[in-house]
C-alpha cells in the first residue's frame, strides 16, 4: 500500500511535469529585432548581361531609340534658362508653348480661355541646344511626369503670384502677365493679356499639378477657387510643339522690367 502511494504520487508527478513541458513548449515566444545589417552590391556592366534577355529586348530599345532620335524641328539658337535675371528665351518658350496648348484643351472642354502660365525654373533641367531638336531633347528639358493643371486665382492672387516671382529673383517660365519692379521691390503695373489686373476678376492659370498642389512654396495656388487637371503632360506638350514647327523661335520679348 505504501509503494503504490509512493507510485501515485510520483505519477502526479510525472504528470505535472509533461503537461507544464507541453504548455510552455505551445505557448508564443516573443522575438525582438535587435539588428539590421546590410551592404552595397555595386551594379556593374562586367557579367550583367544575359545574352536570351538582351536579344529578346534588343527590337524594343531600337525601336524606341528610334523613335527618340527623329528629328522634329530645328533649333537656331541654344536657349538657356540661366541666360537671363527675370527671364530667359528658353523659359519664355515653356511658358508661352505651354498657355497655347492648354488652351485649345481648355476651350474645348471648359469653354473657357487660360490667361497666365507660370511654371518653375527648377522644373527645366537642361538646354535647348542648338541644332536638331528630337523627343529625347523634351525628356531632357522635361524628365519629371509633370500634368498641365488650370487654377481659377482671383486677382489678389496674381497679385500674391507677382510678389512671390520678384521675392524668389528667379527667372520663372512667365506668359500672358507682365509688371515693372519698382526701386523699393513692388510690383506695378500689372498688366493680364495686356490689360490692367482686376483684383475682383477670375483668371484661369496654367502651371503644372507640383506647384497647383504649393510646390516650391507657390501657396497662392492653394487659394484658388476651382482646379482643372487637363491629363497632358509638359513633356508631351513640348513634343507635339515640335511636332508642329520647322524652326525654333528665340523668343525675347520683355515681360518684366525695372525701374
């Protein structure tokens, strides 16, 4: 009776002890990320091709290439963004192709005529050079997927749009608006599609959708009554332009002066 006692208790035991194993075995153990590693793996031409992958690819990129290297016009002068202190012959040729695209689109969806066109300086990343101008010259002018959107502004806001050109000094893509600065950096006569600004007026401004949304601190877009997205890339824009002209105007017409 004594060792059968001894037994059983040792049984219980024996018990506890598998049931106390399988629960700690089935329960969630918690891990904690205490290191992250990594490494530069250089990209090089040494070994990277695949001679299945880049003949299948090869007809693709010719026929791009192709396409990318047609002549479309010609280009008399190199335009410079740079080549100027309020504008430059390459920044008055973005703003000015760019009103008149946009607005036939306008018109023809809206009803309605586009009056200003400002775009950004920073948004031009290369020349027009001289010579012959292809599509691979608007991807270099215009790399960024940039859409032509319309801003219905008031005239204080043109007012605030005027301001903040002189206050950045920067030769910004500018048509259909001109002013003089004054000697103490104020904005005078304002003039829109050759007439006077009306503070109480709408006017319908094309720029694209980075600075419609405040890009580069553009915050009077952000008051704008109505916001039309016209879905037409500044690249292509320049391209169809192109497309449609033998010769590249140099255009120098003064829009801003100063006193």
């Amino acid at each position: 009776m004594v060792k059968l006692k001894k037994y059983n208790q040792f049984f219980k035991l024996f018990v506890i002890f598998i049931t106390s194993t399988l629960i700690l075995s089935c329960s969630k153990s918690n891990y904690q990320l205490t290191k992250i590693e990594g490494k530069r793996i250089p990209i090089v031409a040494a070994g990277a091709e695949n001679k299945m992958i880049d003949n299948y690819v090869a007809p693709y990129r010719e026929h791009i290439d192709a396409d990318l290297s047609a002549v479309l016009a010609y280009n008399p002068e190199t335009l410079d963004k740079n080549k100027g202190k309020w504008q430059s012959t390459l920044g008055n040729l973005m703003a000015d192709v760019t009103l008149k695209a946009g607005e036939k689109v306008f018109q023809m969806r809206e009803k309605k005529s586009i009056s200003i066109c400002i775009l950004n300086s920073g948004g031009i990343r290369s020349i027009l050079p001289k010579g012959n101008v292809t599509a691979r010259t608007a991807f270099e002018i215009m790399p960024f997927e940039n859409s032509l959107v319309v801003i219905a502004l008031k005239g204080e806001q043109i007012q605030e749009l005027v301001d903040y050109f002189i206050a950045t000094k920067k030769s910004h893509p500018l048509s259909g608006l001109t002013f003089t600065i004054a000697k103490d950096s104020a904005a005078k006569n304002l003039l829109v599609q050759g007439k006077p600004l009306d503070n109480n007026a709408i006017y319908y401004v094309a720029t694209n959708d980075y600075l419609a949304n405040g890009g580069d601190n553009m915050n009077f877009f952000k008051k704008g009554i109505e916001k039309y997205d016209l879905d037409y890339k500044l690249r292509n824009i320049l391209i169809d332009y192109f497309k449609e002209v033998d010769t590249i105007p140099v255009i120098n017409d003064i829009r801003i002066t100063e006193e």
